[in-house]
C-alpha cells in the first residue's frame, strides 16, 4: 500500500482544513528521515532466505552506532540472555537472523528518537519502550502469532513524535509543555494544533522504510485499532500497551485511574479484568529489570 494511501485511510477528527493539513504532510513525506544506508541493508538482507549469517555480520558491523546498539539492546533484560554478548557475530549466532531482524529496526527506531534533541526525548524513550515490553506481553497472553512482531510494533507506535519534534519545533514543545503538566493527550492536541496526528507521521515513516504493512498499520491505528481495516488484533495489542504505560505513568501522560478492562482493545483481545492486572504485574516487573529503560 502506497505511503499517501494509508495515511489517508487513517481516521481523523477535523474539518476540511485537517484535511488540508494532511495532504500537506503527505507531500512532505521525501522530507521524513530515510533509514540509514547501511540499516536499510541489513534490514533486506535479513529478509532474504538466502542471506549467510557471516554476510550479515559483516555488513552489521561496518556500522558501528549500529553495532553498538544492537549488543545494548541484545544483552538487555529483553532478550534474558544467560551470558553477555559481546559481539556482532555472537548475537547473530544466538538470536538468530528473524529475531536480530526485530534488533535491528528497533536500532534504527531509537536513532531516530535520539536525533530529536528534546529535553523530552528520555521520556518519549521510555514510554516507547515499555509500550514494546508491554506489547511482547499482551501477544504472549492472547496468542499472537508473532511476538516480535508485537514487540517492534510498541516500539515504533510513537515514533512520529521525534519527527514533529525535529520539524514543527516550537509548536510540538507548547504540545509537550501541555500533555507533561497533564492539560490534555497527544491526540488531541496534534490534531486541533495540526489537523494530523503522530500516528499518521508513524505510519508513513514505517511505509518509507519498507517495514511490513501490519508494522505500519498498527502505527497507524494505535489510537482507534477497533478500526484497523486488515491488522486489528495487532493494533488492539499496540493499543492496550500505549494505554498500560499511561496507566503506569510511563512518558508524559499520566492516568492512574484510567480503567484497562472498559477499553475496547481490551474486549477485542478477551482480556478480562484479573488478567490485565496480572499483565500489568508484569509488566511491571519486566520493566523494573530492563536495562534498555535506563538507557
């Protein structure tokens, strides 16, 4: 599905001038951020059956912000590994191609998040990446049929936030100003400042890099999943995980009282009450233990 196309198949509450505004943001799209060139290799050639492990080693290490990354985020409680890995090639050999696959977009992810330059940046941070943990959870207790998947999809549901950030400067500060001392959501403020939100920038930033349709999909719809045309149980997910972290007070919207089991994702996903405060235990704990969030 072309860029433009799921944009504009996203939801929003506007007049004609939210309209506007998103074809605006549309033909802005060649000015988003291209994967680096080196990530945008590893990623293809992590999608050829016929890639070798060594090839894919090698190419991983001529990048060495990259190669960095992906041993923090390897030897993270994540991935719960016994022993420490302190090379390309030994994380390689252990995770496997499929799930150094996951590493490396959520490498390129957290390069973005880190070229916003925001007094906030540590918080959109963390909140990305306990919406991740949380995600990896919730499609382990509903059976989805890939975690990973899961995972890299709460890891990149806010990731139009770093590029608001970087190019509608001043105005996304007075957004962050307001959701931080608790005046109103990101939501809701991006659409009546801008008359588009995060997720619809998320959404053409994950087309732009190739990411799987379903990856940009449930970007897309992370706040109203129920109405995902094609993804709807993996939006759902992305979309009880964003909520969870709110819930927990994780990032810069706050809700303690914000009620998991009255959400529609949560019915969707037939996640009662007492498992979602199982879940949220433990989450809680997985957190508590996860190095990448202290990063």
């Amino acid at each position: 599905m072309p860029e433009g196309d799921l944009a504009e198949k996203i939801p929003i509450h506007g007049d004609e001038e939210a309209v506007v505004n998103l074809t605006a943001l549309i033909k802005k799209v060649k000015d988003l951020p291209p994967m680096p060139a080196i990530v945008m290799k590893a990623m293809e050639m992590s999608l050829d059956p016929n890639t070798s492990v060594r090839n894919l080693q090698m190419v991983i290490s001529q990048d060495q912000a990259l190669s960095a990354i992906i041993l923090r985020i390897v030897n993270s409680a994540m991935y719960a590994l016994r022993a420490e890995v302190s090379t390309v090639s030994h994380a390689v050999a252990v995770l496997g191609i499929e799930t150094v696959r996951s590493v490396i977009m959520a490498a390129s992810v957290e390069q973005v998040f880190q070229g916003a330059n925001s007094l906030g940046t540590k918080l959109l941070t963390e909140h990305s990446w306990g919406t991740a943990l949380a995600a990896r959870s919730i499609a382990r207790r509903v059976g989805y049929k890939n975690v990973e998947e899961a995972l890299i999809s709460g890891l990149m549901h806010d990731i139009g936030k770093p590029v608001m950030v970087q190019n509608l400067r001043d105005p996304y500060n007075e957004i962050l100003n307001e959701v931080y001392n608790g005046n109103s959501s990101f939501h809701q403020l991006e659409i009546s400042t801008f008359g588009f939100s995060h997720a619809h920038v998320g959404a053409l930033l994950a087309r732009k890099w190739n990411f799987p349709p379903q990856l940009a999909e449930a970007v897309g719809y992370h706040h109203n999943p129920i109405s995902a045309p094609e993804y709807k149980q993996l939006a759902c997910i992305v979309n009880l995980a964003n909520l969870l972290m709110i819930h927990l007070g994780i990032g810069f919207e706050k809700d303690k009282n914000l009620l998991l089991d009255k959400q529609p994702a949560a019915a969707h996903l037939n996640l009662s009450g007492s498992l979602l405060k199982d879940l949220t235990a433990e989450v809680q704990m997985t957190i508590k233990n996860t190095s990448a969030l202290r990063g």
